[in-house]
C-alpha cells in the first residue's frame, strides 16, 4: 500500500506518485489518470478513451430513456 500525502499546487491540490506507482499504473508523466468512484471509495485507473468514449454514450442514453429505465427498474 502506498500513503499519498496531498500537497497545494498553485490553487489547486495534488499528490505525488513515485516511479514505482507509475509503473505498476502502465503510465509516465504526462499521461491523464481517472477517477472512478466504486462501492468502496475510488480507483484510479489510467485513462482509456475508448472506455471514456462508451461512458459518454451510455450516459446519453440514459439521460434520454430516463423513463423507461425507471419503469424497468420497478
């Protein structure tokens, strides 16, 4: 397990990762990170556009068929 510790970065915060997490991720600086929220808090997982991409739509859709997912649901 790794502890991060949040740091102020101009008006903003972030955390450092070492080299050793950046590595076990699959990414280097520059790289972009999501952050998915889960049952159990948040998972960070590096960005893949093709997920991002299908997230967008199937949140599209469910704006749309709002009703009809909430009579499914019932």
């Amino acid at each position: 397990m790794h502890t991060l510790k949040i740091r102020k970065i101009g008006n903003s915060a972030g955390v450092v990762l070492t080299g050793e997490v950046l590595d076990a991720l699959g990414v280097q600086i520059g790289d972009q990170l999501q952050l998915v929220p889960t049952e159990r808090g948040f998972e960070v997982r590096p960005y893949d556009p093709e997920f991002a991409d299908a997230l967008d739509k199937a949140r599209a859709i469910m704006r749309k068929r709002r009703k009809a997912l909430r009579e499914l649901a019932k």
